[in-house]
C-alpha cells in the first residue's frame, strides 16, 4: 500500500540549494516586487523543492515501466515499478514456480531493484490486497511548508544567505532581499539633502520613511520600492550608518556617532594573551561565568538558549571609567540586537527616575556605551552593582543601582604615588550603592591610574605585583581570585580565562582552597 509523498527527515538538514531554485527565488521575487526577508525566501524555497520533488516522483511512477500487481504474470526482461516500495523501479531477472499447499499455483519473481538490491515477490496470485491498485494518499499532506522552515528554518537561511552573497542580482538591507534591476537610482542631490536631514536632527536615528517625507523621492504604485532603493543608496554611501535593531532601519550620520562608538575606549582595549582553557577547573569556569566579562566566550548549549528578564552586573573599572557596560553572554539576551548592523541604537530608562538614556549597542565588541553621565550621577565605583531588566516596549532596557543611603564605610582604595607605584589601603569612603565586597575598588582620581596603563608591564609580573599588594590586607597573605580580576582590571584590560589560567599553571601561585591563592615567590 502506498502512503503519502514523504521526504527522510533528515532531508531539509541536508539540502543543497541549486542554481535552478535560486532562478525561481529571483523570479518570485521579481514577481512580488517587494522586499523579503531570508526567511521568508525559505519559506517559497521549501514549497518549491517539495512540489518539485512531488512532481519528480509523479514522472518515476509514471515512467516506462509497468506498475506491479500480484495478479498479473510477468517474465524476465520486464520492467516493474512498485507502488508499496515509493514507486522505486526494478527489473525481474528470474521466474520461477511457487511452492506453498495452502495456496494455489502462482510465480516467484527475482526482481533487480533501482538501489542495488534483490528482492522477491509472489505474482500470478489471484487473490491480493494489491491487485485493486494503490490507495490514494490521505488529502493531508505531512510536507507543510510552516511547520518546515519553522524547524529547519536556522538551516536554510544560512545556505540560503551563502547561496545569494555570491549573486550580483540581488542586494541586501536589513535582512531582506530584493532584485538589483529594480532598484530606482538616487541622485546625489537626493543623498546629500538626506545628510542635511540628519544633521539637522542632531545625531538622533530617523527612520526611511521620516526621511522619503524630505527627499523629493520618485512617486510610485509601490511605496516599498522606493522606501528598499533609498536604504540601498544610503547604505553603499559611507557618511550614512544603520543603526536599528532587528526588524527596524534607522539611519544617522557616522560623524555624528559618538567617538566610542565608532572605536573601542581605551580601557576596553584588550591585547590577546595566549592561555589553554582546559587549565581552568570547574570552580574557575563557575567564577567565570559570574562575573559576565564581554570577553568571556560562552560554553553552555543550555545558556544559550535561556530566557532571562534580569541580571546584575558587578561594574569593574574599564566599563566605569569608558561609561558602558558589558554586553556578556547573559546580558546580550536583554539588549537589542540587528540583522547586520554593527552599532545599534537604543533607549536606557533608569527604573527609578524614568530617565531616558540614549545608548548604543557595540555588537562586534560587546559592550553598551551611554552611561558615563548616569554613573557620575550615582557616584558608582568599582565594584558597584547594577540592575539590568527588560524593558516594557521594544528596544529599551531598564537600568537600576540598587542604591542605599548614603554613608561612609570602609573599602579597599587604590592610591598611586608620583613614582607610579601603587597600594590598597582600607579607608572610609563615601558609598551610595550596594557593592560586591571581593571586587570593590575605590579609585579616587581615574587619571592618576593612567600611568598604571601605560607602563606595559608583562602580564604575569603585573598579576603578581597586584597580588603581592592585595595580600598584605590579608594576615594569611590570601587572596581570592575574583579580587585579584577587579585588582589587575584597574591596570590593564584582562578577561577571566587569562587570570584563572596562570593561577592554574605558575608555581608562584598556591591554591590554598576555593579560589584562595598566595604567593610562593621562593618557586
């Protein structure tokens, strides 16, 4: 019996886009004269492959040879197609006499099939389910385009976006995809009255549309066009920059941009250094995973896929000092992201005061910046923790300290002599925030660390120089592993995995339990 037309599941994991569907997707997209995104395209690619494929078995089953059916009597040489083997074809190779008591004469054929294999099968048999024909497929089909691409659908976009990238007639904006030849060309009148536009909006993202209502733009029957060919001129024109999240186009001025946000800050310039990741032990990777460093590379499947509404984030010097926050891999499933952009701008709001904060995402180098002012106006310090939550509309995340009344208590403080030396004191200091009491550091004077920077000590003799330093507030000498992060942080941009690997694997430092260390500068 025959079952519907199906595909191995494995099929659509597997698929290999080719040049003749790629015509049809032109096609179809010349034929919609609008803009569709990847996704959308996979859609149409998957109803045409399985059509095609549908179409590819009709033309099997239908071909030359006979379809097989137990009552009929057939010799060597003859062709058969099989309606319960999916209308796989074969040819009968021997006839010979059945021998069963319980059932009248009838033939036994040994027939060669298309993948290589013998089988055999009873013919001349009067009496056989068969014999009326194949029953129809169901009138549901298994094969749903949605359902589909709803599973797959992370699969066929990337071969899809592989199989246009090298296509000249068709370009790209915003993840949506539109025939080249019927772009409308801009003039660059048209492009240099947009620049004014958006200077004349002060650095502030304006959408396409806000922008068409200025721009003596062609009139049309299809308003999407002209709106895809004005992305496509600004795009491919280096003064303008998009800056929306995914599912929206925002264009500004890269010169108005903020300078760190075209370059990474200073403090958050961080110089590869080479380590083995299979040095750190599971409590290193606990800790690491912790302190949400941008530069910490994430391991856990599972995280990946997790939802959170919330995380707090334990401010280390860098990030205060640039005035950003770091784009971990828990923290950038809160924040806006964008098909293609590699700035995004976005809206902070202080939970408490409703404050509206312009912000800009860094997606290459993962971090947040916008909150220099904000910080200044909370007095935060190293090791300040702030609350990072969903915000209530699209492309907003709410920013909080969780504040306490102002007083003064005792903290560690770096203070650097006019030689460039350094030292951490305890000293009362002015706190308006709750802190994380391992990573606290005060620095009274930002500047007077900047000679710290630049002295480019090797990396290991500056991890022992502020260990050395951090011990002498401990009678055992001890220091945790995660003040020793915020420690070297103050002086050179450093990620956990570096640290916690040469804490591993230097004799001069002793784990003395749960990521205590000391120093053994006798090894």
């Amino acid at each position: 019996m025959a079952g519907a037309f199906t595909l191995p599941k494995e099929y659509w994991s597997k698929i290999q886009i080719t040049p003749q569907e790629i015509e049809h997707l032109q096609t179809y997209l010349f034929e919609r004269e609008t803009p569709l995104t990847t996704r959308d395209l996979a859609l149409a690619l998957v109803d045409f492959r399985i059509k095609s494929e549908r179409a590819a078995s009709d033309t099997k089953r239908d071909a030359g040879s006979k379809t097989f059916f137990p009552k009929e009597r057939y010799q060597a040489g003859d062709g058969l197609v099989f309606s319960a083997l999916d209308w796989m074809q074969g040819k009968v190779i021997a006839v010979r006499e059945g021998l069963n008591p319980s059932v009248s004469a009838f033939d036994v054929l040994t027939v060669s099939l298309e993948d290589g294999s013998e089988r055999m099968f009873a013919a001349n048999l009067a009496d056989h389910s068969l014999n009326s024909g194949p029953v129809e497929p169901p009138q549901v089909d298994e094969l749903n385009p949605e359902l589909i691409v709803r599973e797959f659908g992370d699969v066929l976009d990337r071969k899809l976006e592989a199989a246009f990238s090298s296509d000249n007639s068709l370009v790209k904006i915003a993840a949506s995809w539109f025939p080249r030849a019927l772009l409308i060309d801009l003039n660059q009148g048209q492009l240099n009255l947009a620049e004014a536009v958006l200077d004349m909006a002060g650095g502030e993202p304006l959408t396409t549309e806000a922008l068409m209502k200025d721009l003596e733009m062609p009139s049309g029957d299809n308003p999407r066009l002209t709106e895809f060919s004005l992305n496509y001129a600004l795009q491919n024109d280096d003064r303008f920059d998009e800056v929306g999240p995914a599912g929206q186009v925002l264009w500004c001025l890269r010169r108005l941009e903020p300078d760190y946000v075209r370059e990474v800050p200073p403090s958050l310039r961080y110089e590869k250094i080479v380590h083995d990741r299979a040095n750190l032990d599971d409590a290193m990777k606990a800790l690491e995973a912790q302190l949400d460093d941008e530069l910490t590379q994430a391991e856990d499947a599972d995280a990946a896929t997790t939802e959170i509404s919330s995380i707090t984030i334990t401010l280390i010097y860098p990030h205060l000092r640039a005035g950003t926050l770091p784009m971990s891999h828990r923290a950038r499933k809160l924040f806006p992201t964008a098909y293609e952009s590699a700035r995004v701008r976005f809206t902070l709001v202080d939970g408490k005061t409703k404050q509206r904060i312009p912000a800009w995402v860094v997606r290459e180098h993962g971090y947040v910046f916008g909150l220099r002012e904000w910080y200044k106006t909370h007095q935060l310090i190293p090791g300040s923790l702030v609350l990072l939550r969903r915000g209530e509309k699209p492309g907003e995340v709410i920013v909080e300290v969780k504040a306490q009344r102002s007083s003064k208590d005792w903290v560690r403080t770096v203070m650097v002599g006019t030689d460039g030396g350094f030292v951490f004191a305890m000293l009362k200091q002015p706190i308006t925030a709750e802190f994380n009491d391992r990573m606290t550091v005060q620095v009274t004077d930002f500047k007077a660390l900047d000679p710290l920077w630049e002295k480019k000590r090797s990396f290991e003799d500056l991890v022992v120089l502020v260990m050395r330093e951090l011990s002498k507030s401990n009678p055992q000498g001890h220091v945790h592993a995660q003040e020793l992060y915020a420690g070297v942080n103050l002086m050179r941009r450093v990620p956990p995995a570096p640290l916690f690997a040469l804490l591993a694997t230097s004799p001069i430092f002793k784990h003395v339990g749960d990521l205590h260390f000391r120093l053994d500068e006798e090894n």
